[in-house]
C-alpha cells in the first residue's frame, strides 16, 4: 500500500481567515446529553493536518463520549463536527458509514480476535469493506506489517505477541483502508513504561511516515507532552484547557497544574524531549 507524505500542513488547503488552512477536525459548542444528563457542554477544539492532538482527562470528564462523537458511532445533540470540512451531523446514515472511512481505531486493548492469526487480524477491513481478491490482501497485509516492523509474525496469534506488539498489529490493522485520521483510545493503559513510551514513539513514527492526523484519548499526562503538538484537557464536559506541552505548562490553569502534580512526571525533561523531537522533524532531509 501506498504511503502518504508527512506534511505538517496541506499546501493549497484553503483559508479560513485566521491565516491557517482548513482543518481536518473542527468541534463547535458541542452538546452532548442523556436524557438530563448533560456529558458534554459546549466543546470547542481545532485539529490541523498531520497533527497529533491528545484530549486527556480523568474517569467522567467525557473523553469517551465525544470520542464515539467524533467517529460518528454517536450524535451530538447539538453544534458542529465537521471532518475534513464535512459537518457528520447533516449526513444520513449510508453517508456517515462512508463517512467513517476517513478514520483508522486503535482500541484500549488492541481488540484483536484471539481466533484469528495476525494476518486474518490485519486483513479484517479489507475483507468487509472491499472486493479485493485474497492474494492482494495478503501481499497488502505482508506490505503493512513490514513496514511497522512486524515481518515473519503473520502465522502468530495474538497469545503469542507481547503488549507492544500487539499495539503495532492493531495499528496495521487501522491503517489498511487509508485513513485520513487516526482515533487511538487509551493507547498506553496498562502497558508497563517501557512499552508505553515504544507506543508513544509508534504514534508518531506513523504520523511522520502516513500523513496522518492523529487524535489520542488518554488520561497519561507524561505521554502527551512528549507526543502532543496540542493538548486539550476536559473537565466536566467541557474544554478547561488547551495548547501546545509549553503552553498548558506555563500557563496558571488549577486543573492542568493538578493534573500535572498528581502525575509525578518530570515536566521539564519531558518539554525538553519533545522541543529537540519538533526541531529533528522540522529539519530539512538531504
């Protein structure tokens, strides 16, 4: 399969008036409601192309519902949600399952089916939403695996990997119809801290290597400064915070400095990481 260029803004996107392209994700005053049970209240955020945004917060702030919102496996009850310009609130329902083809889903726990061999694994969205014959979809499979460095595991099952490599078959797996975006949920829970940094570092391999925008459910504060361009922080239902690892660091906001002081993280080293990362990426290859 063919491997989209990393660029970390589209050339020709067209304006939207405040001198940057059109993003790829846009949320405005989103609602989201339970009978009376308000879940989201008035969410605003903005997601360029090729960026990886991490939306973190604690249990109940909301972060799951505006996930299965952004996905369309949910709808809001009121604002906006548009997807590469493509408001998923005035699509009918054949349209929005077309629709959900623009996003790849790496799940809390991989979701691989422990039946089935890696490749039946990774083949899976092939096998339902194309008519490709089953030798392209195994030299498909084969291509994508190698890339991700995953060659010669075919024939294993899911028993048989270990956490980070499960996490790189459930990535293939997302990756094999495309995608524009990239939805991760949780990428690092209950991974030890080796292998979630392996996993933090794959998120942005990917992002680097396929040009794709990434978005990261998490509630891991040391892992967004170091992968995150922009950080938005829910609480309550509602966007208490945002910005780049420096900015969120900076800034006087009580619950992102709670955040951050319950995480035990070395925030400095942390921001230092991710600054030398930002300018090798920026660096012109010759």
């Amino acid at each position: 399969m063919s491997e989209r260029p990393s660029s970390p803004s589209a050339n020709g996107a067209s304006s939207n008036g405040d001198g940057r392209g059109a993003p790829q994700i846009r949320v405005e005053k989103l609602v989201k409601r339970f009978g009376d049970t308000v879940v989201l209240d008035g969410v605003d955020l903005r997601v360029e192309k090729s960026e990886v945004a991490v939306v973190i917060g604690g249990s109940g702030a909301g972060k799951t519902t505006l996930l299965r919102i952004l996905i369309g496996l949910d709808r809001a009850t009121s604002g906006k949600v548009e997807v590469a310009g493509v408001d998923l609130a005035k699509l009918k329902e054949r349209e929005l399952n077309q629709a959900r083809r623009r996003f790849g889903m790496v799940f809390q726990y991989s979701a691989l089916l422990d039946s089935m061999n890696v490749l039946d694994n990774v083949a899976f969205p092939l096998r339902e939403h194309t008519r490709l014959g089953q030798r392209e979809i195994a030299e498909r499979v084969r291509d994508k695996l190698q890339v991700l460095g995953l060659e010669g595991t075919e024939r294993r099952f899911p028993s048989q990997l270990s956490g980070g490599m499960r996490k790189r078959v459930a990535l293939a797996r997302a990756l094999m119809l495309d995608p524009e975006v990239l939805m991760y949920d949780e990428p690092t829970s209950g991974l030890d801290p080796i292998t979630s940094r392996m996993v933090d570092d794959l998120i942005m391999e990917t992002r680097d290597r396929f040009g794709v925008t990434s978005v990261v459910i998490s509630h891991d504060m040391a892992g967004a400064l170091q992968i995150a361009d922009r950080i938005f922080v829910l609480a309550k239902g509602q966007v208490a915070a945002s910005g780049s690892p420096q900015e969120l660091a900076d800034g006087n906001t009580e619950i992102v400095r709670t955040f951050i002081q319950s995480s035990g993280i070395e925030t400095e080293r942390l921001l230092r990481e991710h600054a030398e990362r930002t300018r090798a990426r920026k660096q012109p290859t010759t």
